[in-house]
C-alpha cells in the first residue's frame, strides 16, 4: 500500500471540521494550551491592578489551601492500571 499525503489531509480537515474550527496545528495549539494560560495570567494582573488585595493574603491561600486541592485532585483522577501497581 502506498502513502498517499492527500488522505492525511483530508483526515486532518475532518477532525479539524469536526470541532468546527479550520486552523492549522500551530494556531490550534496555541488556542487549546497557551490562551487559557495567557488569560489566567492576564486576569491576575488585572484584578491585581484593580483592586487593593495584599499579595501575602494571596500567596497564603495560594500555598496552603489551593496546591493541595490541586494535587489531591491530580492523583484523584489518575487512572492507574493493575499492571502499574
């Protein structure tokens, strides 16, 4: 069987049509991985800017409240096989 680049295309729009999107990988990326965090960022600084918040209260919540949520959520919603163990 010979490779046949056009079919890889054609695959490709296909997922890509079916999210109802058309971009190419590099935008894709970019929308689904670096947006959200370019966001999150931004909205920090900017309620930051905004408001009179102090950083300490901020980076207590962050550091004893916040991480560990964030972890226990982590290896809660790890799927681990029998074969792992």
């Amino acid at each position: 069987m010979r490779y046949n680049p056009a079919a890889r295309w054609i695959v490709l729009y296909v997922a890509r049509r079916h999210e109802g999107i058309l971009f190419p990988d590099n935008i894709m990326v970019f929308i689904k991985i670096l947006l959200p965090v370019f966001l999150i960022a931004g909205s920090g600084y900017a309620v930051a800017k905004l408001t009179n918040i102090k950083p300490t209260g901020l980076v207590k919540l962050v550091f004893y409240v916040l991480s560990p949520c964030l972890i226990f959520y982590s290896l809660y919603s790890q799927q681990v096989s029998e074969q792992s163990i």
